[in-house]
C-alpha cells in the first residue's frame, strides 16, 4: 500500500454523511511487543480520565451521538452496535482497568476514550487491493477480532480491500488483518461521522500516530481521501 492506494467511497455510503475518508501509515515499528514507561503511562491516564466519566458524559457526548445516529440512520439497533469508544469505556468501567493487548492497540485506544472517535486499525501487509467503503451484500461474510465468522446484514456499512471485509459498522474490525506483536506496518482509518470534522480527525490521527511512534517507533504520513481519487498526503506532524 502506497500513496497511490484509491479509497473508494461509494455514492451510496455518502447517503450516511462520509464522503472524505481520513487515514495513517505508520511504518516501520521497532518496538510493538514492549511497553515504553510513556505507554504506560498514558495507559494510566486514560484510565482516570474513563473513571472519571459520569453516565450522563457518555449519554449526551455529541461525538458518540453522532455515531448512534449513523447506525441508526440505517434502521439498524444504536444498542447491538455501540460506538467502538463507548464499548471499551464499559469495559473499563465494569472492571476497574484498561485491557492490555499490546502497545500500539492500548496507545490508540487510550485516544479513542478521550476523543470518542472510532479507529480502524490492520496490519498494513495483509491488506490487498482498492480499499472500498461501501454498503455489504447480501450473504457476506465477517470475522470480528476475537470472535467467529459471522453473516452481515445487507445495507451495513463497511469497508473491505479486494479480499475480506476490513471493519464492519465502523466498530468491529476484522481478525483477519488485525495487529499482533508481529505487525511492522500499519494502515489506521478514522471514518468519523457527518458530524465529525475533517480537521478533528486528523488531529486524533496525529495524536494516536505521534504515540505510537515515539513508544514503539516507526515512521508515519497521513492522508485524505475523496472517492475514486488518490489519496492526499497531510502535513502535520
């Protein structure tokens, strides 16, 4: 994948407000499998930050509302399909600690509880092909990360390469591409709502990716993407 890589935003998935696609590579990771006194620590902070949350700060957050009302934009159920951020807040808040999995995985999720912005991230080398965001079909299929194949509904939004379905709903990613302590190469997507700004987005991809680089190295560049066109490198580290 290279900044020649097209992300295909179809004219029907526009019907749910995305139409300009914001993503990052950061190549190159040197230490994924080793927690820098930095990632912890900021581990540590983000779970403050979640205890911290009342029931009402994750009841009317504009950011997750924006989320609840694109999934049920579609007709489909806001409690089946939560916000990505506001399922691991849950998580945390029922257990008292912020699940460990790795470096790069807990980094960016430390930012998605602070932001309540829905990050897709994949090992970059095992992706292939065009990436398209688009509605599912009838009969496809989807393996959630940690979880078994399973059937998506047709009108789902998805985005898939020229092999398997990347993320479904904007909150599941798929196993089949998804980080491990092996991972070099990474492709982060920050879809985001009608109701999320571009800039707002590449500001988080900025804070996630200037994490992860500095705890476990590598390089990074981010981009924007209109449908069927190139993507655009942004500057701004």
């Amino acid at each position: 994948m290279n900044n020649n890589t097209i992300f295909n935003v179809s004219g029907n998935y526009k019907s749910i407000g995305i139409d300009v696609i914001v993503s990052a590579e950061i190549t190159d990771l040197k230490h994924n499998g080793v927690y820098s006194d930095r990632a912890a620590s900021e581990v540590d902070r983000a779970l403050r930050i979640v205890v911290e949350y009342s029931q009402d700060d994750i009841v009317n957050n504009e950011v997750l509302n924006s989320y609840r009302n694109t999934v049920a934009s579609i007709g489909r159920s806001k409690k089946k399909f939560p916000p990505s951020a506001e399922a691991l807040i849950s998580i945390i808040r029922s257990t008292g600690k912020f699940p460990r999995i790795s470096p790069v995985v807990d980094i960016y999720n430390t930012v998605a509880v602070q932001t309540m912005l829905s990050f897709g991230v994949h090992d970059m080398d095992k992706l292939s092909g065009e990436i398209q965001f688009r509605f599912a079909e009838e009969g496809e299929e989807f393996t959630p990360i940690g979880g078994t194949v399973r059937k998506v509904s047709k009108g789902d939004y998805v985005y898939s390469d020229q092999n398997t379905i990347l993320a479904w709903m904007d909150a599941r990613d798929s196993d089949l591409v998804k980080v491990t302590d092996r991972t070099k190469n990474l492709l982060l997507v920050l879809q985001g709502t009608s109701e999320t700004t571009i800039a707002t987005r590449i500001a988080a991809l900025n804070s996630v990716c200037g994490l992860i680089a500095e705890c476990c190295g590598g390089n990074f560049k981010i981009f924007t993407s209109h449908s069927g066109q190139c993507r655009k490198q942004v500057n701004c580290q």
